[in-house]
C-alpha cells in the first residue's frame, strides 16, 4: 500500500483552457472491414471473473432447469467442484468480450459455427477472450463484407473453456473515420484454438436421481421427435442491463438514440442481444432436453434469424436429430437436438402454422422456394450427453 | 475428469428423420386434482443453493430493513454467522421449488397456513422441498377441486428450515390430457415434518444499538396499534425475471401469451408471483415492525385477495394484535401483526376508505354483510421475536 | 444456539383489540429543517456489506470499464486484494444509508463538494456511515433552508473509505408533524473525518497490458480537449430496485403514488436516485477516461441539473482540465476531467448546440446572462490517477 495527501481539489473549469472545435477527441470502437486482415489476432480487452452471484443469476433469469448449474450439492454429488457457469453464460460473455474488437461497428451477427464447451467454468474463475481473422470476403466496393473469425475463451489457467466460429456483417471505413481505440495486439501473439476440440468433464457415474424429470434420459429420445416446450418467456427492457453484465458494448442492446437512428428493418427499439436470445430459449427447452444431460458438448451453424425486442414473449421447440453412442466410459449417450425459437405464438402454434418448413434453415428457404416465417427467431443445431435412466 | 474428443459436429437436419404429426411430444408439468392423492409425497426437483449474491438482491429488492439481513457484521455480532437469507426468500424458493409438482396447472393459490421459520439459511446453504398431500376436496364433476398440501424445506444436511400449508384451486383433468413429466417420488419417501415446530436460533444476548430505529423495541407496541408504513413501492416487471431466481415455473408469472390468453379476472398481463408481493409487503413494513426483531417466528392463516400486476404501486399497514412473553430465556416478546397491503392508494387513504373493516378478512365479509375492498391485495397473521429497549 | 417451542399460531384478528383513531402511528422518517442542529451527528441505520454479487452486479450494469472493478485476476497483478467495489459503488451506497436521517424528507439534493475515495471497498467488507451537520441556513419563515453536511463511510475495521460534504433543500416542518423514528445519536459520538485526505492505494509498478485501450494513458490527456463518449444508455425502470440496493430509501425514486402525488417540476413518475445517474455517466466515460486509472481520486464540486427518468438516455462529454504530477513513488498523473451529462441526444449534438456553454456551470448562467441547458442533467470535477503508457 502507498499512502498520499493528494490536496484539496479546487474547481478548474472556470478558468481551464477549452480547445474547440480543434480539441474535440471522439474515440470510436470496433472495425471497419478494412481493419480486418487476415491471420490477424485480436487480444480483447478487459476479460470478466464470473462470480457466483452472477453465474446464479444468469442460469436463474435465463430459465435454467438442469439443476447441475442450480444446485451446488447435486453440482458436487456429480463430480463438479460446485455449480458450473452455465454454458450459454459462457458463450456469451466470451462473445461480448469479443465485441469491442470484432464487432461493435458490425451491421449484424450472421451466425455461430462449431461451437465447443471445452471444460467447465467454475464461480471465481477469470475469463479472457482472443479472435483470429479467418476470412475477409469483400462483396464490392463500399459493400458491407462478410468476415468469418475464430474465438477462443480461456480461464486464467490459460485453458481453453469455449471455441467457436462466427461470422459478421461488417460496413467499410467512410471516408473521414478516426482509427480504432482497441488495444493493438503484439506481434507474434499466441492463439491457443484446436481443430480437435478435446473435453474435460467430470465423471458421473452416481449421479443423484429425484432432482430431475423422468421423461428426460437418453431412453426419452428418438429421432424424428419434436418436442413443444410448454412454457413461455416474455421479454422485458432487464435486457438493457443484462447485456452489459455479459460484456457487451454494442450500443445496438442498450442506447434507443443510437438504435431509432439506424435505418431498415433494425431501427427502433433497442435490440435484445443475441446471446440472451439464445440463452432464454436454451433455457425454455432445458426442463426437456438438457434436464439430464452430463455436458453440453456444443453447438453447430446457428442462426438469429429475427430481431427480438423487449415485448417480446419467446417459445421454443426441439427436434430430436440422432441419437449416438456416448464417449468410452460414460453412461450416456449424445442426442443431436435441433432447436427452434419462434415469438409470440406458442411453439404448438407456430408448427400447425408451418409444419415440416418449421424446420428448415431460413437461408435455405428462398432455392427451396419456400416462404420464410416471420415468427421465427432462432435455430441451430446442439449435442447433448444424455445420461441413461437409472435402474428403479 | 474424464477426457474426450466428440468430434466435430455436422449438420445433421436437412437429412434426419421428422415425424409429424405422430412425433409430436408436448411436455406437460403440474398436476390436475386427480393426480393428488391424500398422503402421496412429492420429492421437488432440482432444488437451489441460495448463494450470497441472490440472498443480498433478494434483501435489498424486497425492501428488507433489519440489518440482520443486511449487514454481515451485525449478523454476527448478533450472534449469526453471517446475514442468513431473509425468511421470505426461503419461503418464496420453497413454494417455487414445489410448483412444478404442486400448483403448474393450478387456478389460484388459495391460502398460507402454519408458517413456521424453524431455523437460520445461511448463503451457501442448499434447499430442497417436498410436499404431502393432506386433502383433496372435489366440489363435483368437472369442478375444480381444493387440495391441502403440506410443504417442508430442508437444508443440504436434511434440517427442517421451513413448514407451511396451503390450499391450492386445481382444474381436473381435461379427456386427453397427458401425463405429468414431474419425478415419480419413491415408495415410502420419508417426509420429516413436525407438528411441533422446534426453532433453533442464535442467542442475541448483546444486540449492537445504533444500526436500528428507537420506536421498533417491544416497548413501542401495544395490542390495539394501526401502523401505517410511510412509503410505497411501485412493482415493475422485474417481476417476470424474478419468478425464476426463486425457482417458480408457473407460467401465468413472465409468458404473456399465456396469461392473456386466460379467460376471466385472471386474465391480460402476466401477475406478479405472491411470494414476492408478499415479500414486498413485508419489506414495505419491516422499519416500523421488525427491525428490531430477533427472529420471525411464522405466519398463520393468510391470502391474497386481489391480483398484482406491473405497475401497481404497494402499500402496508399493520395492526397489532398481541404482545406475549417470549420463549424462556430470550430478553424478548412475541408480538402478533396483522399485516395488510392494499395497492394503487396509500395505507392512510385505505384506512380512511375503509376504517376497521379493512382489517376483516375478504372470505368473512360476505357473512357480515360487508363489501369487498377492491385496493386490498394481502392479509395475514404474524409473529415476530421482539427485543427489548436496550438501556440508554 | 437456543431452542424452543413457539406453540402453533392461532389467528388472533377476529377478537383483537383495534382503537381507531387513536390507536393510529404513522412513523415517518428523515428531518425537517428545524431538526438539523449545527455540529449534530447521526448514526445512520442498518449498513450494508458489500458482497461480491452486488459488487459485480453494480460494476457491470452501471458500464465499468476499468478491468480493475470486473476481472479479479487483473485487479490482483495491480497489487489489490481483488476486484474492489466501483468507487461510484460506495459513494452511492454511502449517501443512501444516510438518507433516512438526512434526506428522506428533503425537497432536492443541491450539490456534491469534496469527495473523496481514501482506500478501497472489498468485497465482504461493510459500510456503514454518519454525517455532521455543517451549517444550516435558513431563508425566512415558512421557507425552505439549506442544510449543508458532511458524510464518512467506514469499513469493518472503522477505517475511513469515503468522506463528502453535500447541500440539501429542507422543508421547514409542518405544524403537527410527528417525531423522526431515524436512530438517536449517543451524546458525544465521535465523527472521524479528516481536513487532509490520506490515500491508501496498493502500489501497481507492473500493471498488466492487453487488457485496456491504447489510448486512455496519460499521455493522451491534454487539457483542452473534449472527448466525446460514443454510446448512450436507456435507463429503465431498473432503476426502482437499484435504489434499494443501495441502501436508499426515499420513495421519490420508486413509489408512483408517491412521485404523482408531488408539485412542480418533480411532480410524475419517479426519479432517477442521482447516485445511479453519476454511476452511469461515469460508466459512459470510464472507456475513455478511467480505463488506465490506478485510482480515483475523487471529485469537487458538482450538481443534477435536470431529473432523469425511466426512459431517458443518457450521454456523457468529458473535458480535460489539468495533468500534474503525481504523488511520489507512481508513475502516473493525476489528470483533472470536467465530467458533463446530457439526455435524449448524443455528446456532440450536445456539444453542436450548446458549444462551450456546455462547460459553465449551469448555476452561473444567470449571472452570466447564458440561457440553461434543458438536455444537461449533471455536471462535475474528477481527478484521476492515470498510469504512463507502457513501453512497447
């Protein structure tokens, strides 16, 4: 500790200098497509330590019904040091922490790919985010471009918890623009990802029963299902909050003179931050789906596919896509889940309007010759570790 | 930890199977009244550990004002280990914890019986709940039934921390309703309630003075008192996010779809949970009544008569009803409280409006001839472990 | 512990005494002007321990930037304990406590003088607080006085945390008001403020990079500059729940019978608690101004010049008044900002319409023969500690 008498603080304004207009500093964030090279490595600023209160607040808020993230002595009983991050806590906040570099002059997030829960995060335990540039894909001179890049979440042991590939749609420079407040990253900087993601979980041979539903083990689930959660998620303007309190400085979630001065289909009412999206429908799903499951292995291409406001009330719906043998040594086998959120309409509701096109990919619809559906928010592709039903 | 590769994840749905309609499944939780058979006991799932952040924002956002709750040194100094979680936290998450088995389906919850706080519930402390069916009333064919439940909350080391009845108004069963996905509870699970309750608290022999008021001692009350709390707190749709960090999964809280596609009085916005309202009303009443207060001993008979909506500005009023020498060996009286909210007007204006009949029960008026008051949204008993004015 | 046996609780109501109107309390909290009593001191109620989720909680919703107050692992390689609570944090905290004795009946708070921040908050730690009454002035008969007074936090360990001095407007009190219900302070109390500061900041020779921008060193501050901070922030209703979780108990900020029932400018919905509004404005900054900062100093002189309410979004500009050198033994400056708030339009349309008037203090308009600026909400000093940039 130093100690100091740092003085009295007199008023200065009254006689200080003032530079204007030739003083005026408005430092700006995130890139423009130039900014984005290839192979280039982005050391993102700040990181964020996951503290329980934080991590029990999100899987609470966010609908979280696997009691793994919820109950600290099951969490134990199952081999977990106590109650993990949820998973869609720790995409997100590594998303966020990505923003200021990657995206917050982005026009819009198009979609996540190969997304890997490499190992637990625990409550106390320091996040830090990097990206690579994969590709920049110019689309015509003072088009918007496309840029693919690859994130990586590390805790402050340097392991790799989250890797995942996203792709944006970012705007070029204008003419005049100032360059970029984000820290530069040095020369040579490491970039720990894999292209054989390898998990660490904790055994779970004897976890406890009674915590959990009886129609949720591996035995519940065959190919071919779609399964209509029951309940819904209203929306309220707590996303302006919750979107910092991830990480997020895109002023898109939280700042209405910024979003009602955007022009097209996302002007308006501040946006609901697409990683709280995904986390409410994950969460409306989870009672389910994921009530019984061992790890969530990840997620495959996914996309937001509608805005979502506060207002808003969401439902989700999850197709069952394959069952498959489990890794060696675990009791349990991987479901492949399709999850579908829609908006204000029930999920029961949204299929009787649609059926089978429901479960199309959005992108896909247009060669398919077929209508999009307005309703739809979300979809992507998941993998689950179900465990079997216990012996009774 | 066990270590393995899952493989890179392919898409999988444009060539999976899809059953429609026949693979439809709709998940369906709560249970209709001819699910609740007298004596049957329900194991609650999931269960929630309550960590030090949730039990702070609980206290703080319900308005709570004794330091007990509040101030960790003062827990301690008082004789604690630390600030435990405030009595209505632990009520609220254990009432939510059983609605999936409980009360999902429910109509209305009808009324608390015999609420007794049987010990402290520390930040850390992990609850789980079960529930006894007492009684199911039918009222005749296709008539919505009352059940009679009791329900216990445990801590992680099996300790009784909270019994309470209530009655519940359950819909029957409609032709081809499915089944419940709610966990079968073993043959003969134990169910440890008391019809004796036993309370463990600390001693509070030395109480630090100055953190509290000087009119809440047991001195400043007096059998025949109308207190009315000075301000109100306007609800706003916090509430939607709330229902979950107590663990309650009824819908009619946060999915405005559902609500509004209700039928009758209860229909339109989503309603605010009554555990909270509750807390709300406690907290509003908390600097005048049990700031002061040793522990809260429990409530007996109570309800709530008028729906809560965001929006709705709360006000308390309590009556004293009793003062009786406190347990041997505490320097302290057990003080009996009627507690009464009232919505949208002050608890001056109320009293104003309505004189003593505010303080009749709703259920009574009709055979007293009286009207209902349409402001009063909550009436209940309670008993609070009052210190002494410390010598000066 | 002690054990016993409360008996079961039989509903007391029906047959309970009631003495109306006699019976009638109606406790009310705060002073008017003639209860304030030149060199009184009060003992503010309850404290609050500051835990890590509400540290968290506040760090992040109200736009920290600093990794200093989000990422414990940093906060630790800058020589801390952990991540401390937000400076902002513990002056909103500290003034709220006091609220019951000081302004819990006030009319406005007036001003800010002096502020400063004498060592960190840590997590765990708990606040709590007195004030002195300085001076009171009064302005005729019947009219409203000033009351000028000085408040200190303290920790656990009685350190001081926190010293300000502050102005309120205070009614004179009405003819038949009742007593004040807030603590009595013990005749001779101590009152440990300090006439010259002394801070206690761990020393930070080694701070870590990569986890901060590259421009917010101190070699990028010149006096004479403005800088405008890019994004906005909605404020929502959030704010009712966060003035509890401060502490604060004037129902102006979350009690709409009460909001609506006032006259005048500060008659309708509840207003923003004006520590939150300095919170986030701060917050807007801290990306561009504080990110670097060892420590925050403190801050002079300043004011809430308009009311901000649910709804509002706020911007803030920050000037740079003055570097000079630092104390002895860290390599930093103390950098002097003028920090200015203005709603429902950005920083520079801000600073397009009102140029450098923005900058005068809005009470010396008048005698400047300047019109006010309606969109500016607030308006302070600040000194900073900022370290030098790193060598590359």
């Amino acid at each position: 500790m130093r100690v100091f008498e740092p003085g009295r603080q007199a008023e200065k304004a009254p006689t200080a200098p003032l530079h204007l207009p030739d003083g005026v500093r408005a430092p700006s964030y995130g890139r423009y497509l130039e900014d984005f090279q290839d192979g280039a490595v982005f050391v993102h600023p700040r990181g964020m330590t996951l503290n329980r209160g934080l991590c029990q607040d999100f899987a609470t808020t966010f609908l979280e019904h696997n009691p793994l993230y919820l109950n600290a002595e099951y969490a134990q009983a199952c081999g977990f040091e106590t109650a993990p991050a949820s998973p869609l806590q720790v995409l997100a906040t590594v998303l966020s922490l990505g923003v200021q570099n990657d995206s917050e002059k982005a026009i819009a997030h198009l979609g996540y790919y190969d997304v890997h829960f490499l190992r637990p995060v625990y409550p106390g335990d320091t996040l830090r985010a990097l990206t690579r540039v994969v590709r920049r894909q110019q689309r015509g001179a003072g088009e918007p471009g496309i840029v693919s890049v690859r994130t990586i979440g590390l805790n402050q042991r340097d392991e790799l918890v989250l890797q995942y590939d996203r792709k944006i749609l970012v705007p070029c420079r204008p003419a005049d623009a100032p360059g970029s407040g984000a820290p530069q990253s040095p020369a040579g900087q490491a970039f720990p990802d894999t292209d054989a993601p390898c998990l660490s979980i904790p055994d779970a041979a004897c976890r406890p029963v009674h915590f959990t539903g009886t129609q949720t083990y591996f035995e519940d689930f065959t190919p071919g299902q779609v399964i209509l959660h029951a309940n819904g998620r209203t929306v309220t303007d707590e996303h302006f909050a919750w979107t910092y309190r991830t990480g997020n400085t895109h002023p898109l979630h939280f700042d209405r003179v910024y979003s009602s001065a955007r022009s097209g289909a996302m002007s308006g009412e501040p946006i609901v931050y697409g990683g709280l999206v995904f986390a409410w429908l994950a969460g409306l799903a989870s009672r389910d789906t994921s009530e019984n499951a061992l790890w969530d292995l990840g997620y495959t291409e996914g996309y937001h596919t509608q805005p979502t406001f506060a207002g808003d009330t969401l439902y989700a719906l999850s197709r069952v896509l394959d069952c498959a043998p489990g890794p060696e040594g675990f009791d349990a086998v991987i479901v492949t889940l399709q999850l579908v959120g829609v908006k204000n309409l029930t999920g029961r509701a949204a299929l009787e309007r649609h059926g089978a096109d429901l479960f199309l990919k959005e992108n896909d619809k247009r060669k398919l010759g077929k209508e999009k559906a307005p309703e739809k928010i979300f979809e992507i592709e998941r993998r689950l570790l179900v465990r079997r039903r216990p012996a009774s």
